[in-house]
C-alpha cells in the first residue's frame, strides 16, 4: 500500500479530490505518518469512497452548467470544497435562485468562474439574507 501524509485541515477536500482523480481509489484506514502527527490515507481495496459520488455528480453538473474540461478544473483548484457539495440540495438550487435573481445561463456561468464559493453558501442562511438586506437598502435583483 501508500502512504500519502494529508494535512488535517484538507482531509475532507483530499478524499474528494482522490475520488476525482482515481473514482476506482478505496480506502480502509486514515492514520498517522511517521508519528509526525499528519493524517496519512492508506489504500486497500476493502472500502470505496462515498464522497467519489458527490464529487463525479458535482464534476457532471458543472459540465451540465457550460463548464469545459479546463474551466472544472480551474473551478475545483480554486474552490475544492465544491466537489464535496451536494448537487440536488445546494448547486441546483443555488444556481435557480441566481437565475430567479435575473441571471442568464452565461452570466451563471461566468458566476461559477469568478466565485465558485458562492455556490457552497447555504441559500437559506447566508445567500438570501444577504440579498434581502442589500434589497433593504435600496437595491433591486438587477443590481445584486
């Protein structure tokens, strides 16, 4: 088997991460390497990866969304939490709120390009709040 030392905070985004690059990747153990304290991930074939099937959804969907190959990529380097989104209770939903905001289908997909975190902020506690109070200043859905 490999040892690959994984920094605590990025387990969830590594696991994600292996299940886009290697879906065929199990893994049984997550232990520690060296005894330096850093997570390491073990690969045997006993156990698959349940977050493979998140991320290939979200990959599908982004792909759904416009997205080209090299644009996914750029997505998931600069936002890997992304992959570990569910598509059918955050993105779809997220991205037909944007779209009931007014967005057409390019502005959503220049939307996921710049600021592909949006799209893991909860809609109903981060994402319409925030759109409410801007609305109670005085801006309407074209200018948010």
């Amino acid at each position: 088997f490999a040892l690959l030392p994984v920094p605590q905070a990025l387990l969830p985004f590594f696991l994600a991460a292996v299940a886009v690059v290697a879906p065929s990747m199990s893994l049984l153990t997550i232990g520690r390497w060296r005894g330096v304290g850093a997570p390491a991930v073990t690969r045997r074939s006993s156990l698959r990866l349940e977050a493979s099937t998140t991320a290939e959804r979200c990959l599908d969907w982004l792909k759904e969304s416009g997205l080209d190959d090299a644009q996914v990529e750029k997505v998931t380097a600069k936002h890997p939490k992304l992959l570990t989104c569910r598509v059918d209770n955050n993105l779809k939903p997220t991205a037909q709120w944007f779209i009931q905001l007014g967005m057409d289908a390019s502005q959503l997909k220049k939307l996921i390009l710049v600021s592909p975190q949006l799209l893991s902020l909860s809609l109903e506690n981060n994402l319409k709040p925030t759109a409410q109070w801007f609305q109670e200043l005085g801006m309407d859905a074209s200018q948010l």
